[in-house]
C-alpha cells in the first residue's frame, strides 16, 4: 500500500510539472506570437526563441518517457490524465535530424511576417490605372460587392 501511494504521489507531481512548464511556456509563445503578428516586429527574436521553446516542450524525449513510464503503472483518473499527455508528446515528436530545419522555418516564417507587414498594399484601379492602398479585408470586401465581378480581378 505504502509503493502505491509513492506511486501516485509521482504521478501526481509529474502531472503537475507537466501543467506548470506547459503553461509558462504556451503563455509566454502566445503573448509574443499575438504581440508579433499584430506588428510589434521588434519581438523577432524573442518570438522566435519562444516559438523554438515550445516546440522543444512539445517535442521533449524526456517528458515523453516520463510519462510512458508513470502511464504505465497508473490508474484510474491519473492514466486518463497521462494518456491525453501521451497522446500529445507523440503527435508533436520531431526527428533529431530535422530540428535544424525546423528552426530555419521559423526564422524564415518571421521574416514573410515582417515583409508581409511593411509592404504597400493595394490594387491598381481598372477605371484610372492608379493604384490605390488597400488592405487585403478591403480588396476582398471590394470583390465580394463589386457590380462587374471581373473589375477587380487580381
């Protein structure tokens, strides 16, 4: 009775640490990832170390291990509890080999982001021939009513 109770005590704490680490590390990808895209271009960096550390969480050998095991000798609510862990640690493995390019990936899809952002937008009038800025929401409102379907065409 005594193992049993040890046993659940580590479970208990692994699930915990497990809640704990993930948390903080979605918390702060996402407030950089909303920040990022919404135009603060000067969190580049962190954005993207943020990104390569939930990724590494995500993709984490060890945890996935950890959680094998203690779903191996848990019960009840705790096995449901690490089995969704289980579940996630094997959607989200990245092979060894491929984490390079990963990691390139996400600098590269920062960098569209950032051009994305600071190009001019718009389209050329086909009554003027003059071009007019547009964000893409508009240029896509403008088609969506636009009498002559084909007068704004892109």
């Amino acid at each position: 009775m005594i193992k049993w109770d040890m046993k659940k005590t580590a479970v208990v704490l692994l699930l915990g640490k497990l809640n704990d680490d993930y948390i903080k590390v979605h918390k702060r990808y996402e407030n950089l990832f909303w920040r990022f895209y919404m135009g603060d271009k000067s969190l580049e960096k962190k954005f993207n170390q943020a990104t390569k550390d939930f990724d590494t969480f995500k993709a984490d050998k060890k945890r996935a291990s950890e959680v094998d095991s203690a779903f191996e000798q848990a019960g009840g609510e705790l096995k449901k509890r690490l089995g969704w862990w289980k579940k996630f640690f094997e959607l989200n493995q990245t092979p060894d080999e491929l984490v390079p390019l990963k990691n390139t990936i996400i600098e590269l899809e920062s960098k569209i982001q950032k051009k994305h952002d600071s190009r001019k937008e718009g389209y050329i009038d086909p009554k003027t021939g003059e071009f007019i800025e547009a964000s893409s929401n508009k240029m896509w409102s403008l088609m969506a009513i636009n009498d002559d379907e084909h007068a704004l065409d892109f």
